[in-house]
C-alpha cells in the first residue's frame, strides 16, 4: 500500500485498550496508529477510526480521507459538531454482531411467547398458574422494525424457530425466503394489529427519533410485547410506562435508553413488567471489529464503495 498512512484511534468504552490493540493488528505497520490525545502533526492524519470521540477530535484534520466508526450505529458521529461534511463515513456492518442480537432478541420473543410476564407476575403473588395458554409458535407473528443486516440476522433466526415474521422498512427491501418485507406507512399501520412481540431495529434518525410513542405503541393488539435494541431516543418512556400501567402492553425488553447508564431511580428499574439489560445485547467483538475496518479501509484506498458506506442524508 505504498507509504506509512497514519491513522487517528479513539475509542470510549470498556474494552478500549483491547480494540486499540486489535485495530492494530488489524492494520499493520503500513497503518501505524495515533491514539488520542497524542494526535502528532494533524494534516498527517488520512483516516479516523472512532467511538464517541470528544468534540476536538476532528480539530485541525486537514488531510482526513475517510472515518470508520467502531459501531453499526453511527448517530453519535453525525451529531458531532466536528466532523467534516464532505468526509466518508463507514459503519460496521455486522462484525459479529447479527448473532448476538438474534440470541437476544429470541430470547426476548420466547419470554413473551411462554408467557412469563404472567408467570412472573403470579410468582411474585405466590399463585400456582398452571393454565397458562399458550398460542403456537407458528401463529405468534413477531414485527420488526428495520430491515437492514441486523434486522435480517434477527428474523432469520426467528424463522428458524418456527416464528412468522415481518420486517417493516420505509422503502421496499429484498429480504431472505421465509421472512416478510412490508414497506412504507400504510403497511406499518396493516402490520402493527397482528404483531404479538414488536422488535425495534431501526437506525436513529429524525424520522424515527420518538417512533415508538402512544400511536404505535396503542396500535399493537393488547397483551403485546415490546423488545428495543436499537437505541433508547426511539422510545417516548412515558408513553409506554402508561401503556403497561394499563394492562395494553404484557411488558417490555429494554437494551437502550435516552440516558445511559440508567439513572438510579429510574422507573424501568422497578417497573414489574420491564426487563432491563445495559446495552449488552450485540457488543461488537474487537477482532471482528477491527478485521471490518481493515477491509473497508483497503476498498477505500483501492477507490471502491465499502460495505457500510453511510448516506448521510437518510442517517445510516
């Protein structure tokens, strides 16, 4: 690839020495990282890989190409007051993430699916609740809202337990057999009366900031259940804490929040019919991550279009 091409590293979470390493490796010699702070001579920088860098990190990168974000949500970047308008911005499109998220999100399908929100609610009143009904896998539809590579990874293993389901997207997607494609707002409005679990998957954009809200959430048929993996400012909170306070919805799978960490106090914590996990439902692996990366950066030095590519004027 010619010449040394420095590359400008942060990264802000728990495993950030770890993916620094991997990104590393990754990369090679003829990629030598600068982590930030110790940025160097800044119109040296050609490239970028981050996650939620600081409001200067983009300070002072005349020369920059190219920014890689260490995630497949890249809302944080676009609102970052930094980051040069004219400059490529490339997700992760998967790095190992799809089976991650299809094992929680099954796992939050068979909760609602076996009943145990009731179970739960009967354990807690010490009451034997043995006629428990339980409708077959086969008619308990399962929504999802997206239609994107983690969507498909979802669904396909949804499907694979014997579960319909219907993957909604604003403009029409080819999606696996097997696996519904409805599309556009008059089929979001047909889909949303037979959908026993609803799962978000969307990326966070102005048009889906506040989606699911009273209107939606009141469209589900009663005794519905909620799964948001996708991220917290797409849920109204009060509009569904009113919801389940009023018996419409069964409960609640919740990965993602406005705030996070969850404050203290927080009604999701208490809330009997909430089930509260923090952000842990597809953590990106550091090599995969990083093997992801170094692919896309090596299409963009070639002059190709990379897996990921963001069209910034839909936000994903």
């Amino acid at each position: 690839m010619g010449s040394a091409t420095r590359i400008l590293f942060h990264c802000a979470g728990d495993d950030d020495a770890r993916m620094q390493d991997a990104v590393a490796a990754a990369l090679g010699p003829e990629h030598p990282l600068a982590v930030w702070p110790d940025v160097g001579d800044p119109a040296t920088i050609r490239y970028a890989v981050a996650w939620h860098p600081p409001d200067d990190f983009f300070d002072g990168l005349i020369a920059l190409e190219a920014v890689f974000a260490l995630a497949a949500g890249v809302d944080q970047l676009l609102r970052h007051p930094g980051l040069p308008a004219h400059v490529p911005l490339v997700r992760l499109d998967d790095a190992g993430m799809g089976n991650k998220m299809a094992e929680y999100v099954l796992h939050g399908v068979l909760h609602a699916h076996r009943g145990w929100p009731d179970l739960l609610a009967a354990a807690r009143q010490e009451r034997w609740l043995h006629d428990l009904d339980v409708t077959p896998a086969g008619r308990f539809r399962v929504g999802i809202l997206g239609a994107g590579t983690l969507a498909t990874a979802v669904a396909r293993r949804l499907v694979a337990n014997g579960y319909p389901v219907s993957c909604w997207s604003r403009g029409v997607r080819a999606l696996p057999d097997g696996i519904d494609s409805v599309a556009g707002t008059a089929a979001l409005d047909a889909l949303l009366p037979r959908c026993r679990v609803l799962v978000c998957l969307l990326p966070l954009t102005p048009a889906t900031r506040g989606i699911l809200d009273t209107a939606l959430l009141s469209a589900l048929p009663r005794g519905a259940f909620l799964v948001n993996v996708a991220r917290g400012e797409h849920l109204v909170e009060a509009d569904l804490l009113a919801l389940l306070d009023a018996d419409h919805l069964s409960g609640a799978m919740l990965d993602v929040f406005a705030e996070e960490p969850l404050p203290e106090r927080h009604p999701f914590w208490r809330h009997p019919k909430v089930l509260v996990s923090p952000h842990v439902s597809a953590p990106s692996g550091p090599e995969d991550s990083a093997a992801q990366v170094a692919d896309s950066l090596r299409v963009v030095e070639a002059g190709g279009r990379p897996d990921g590519l963001v069209d910034r004027a839909r936000g994903y």
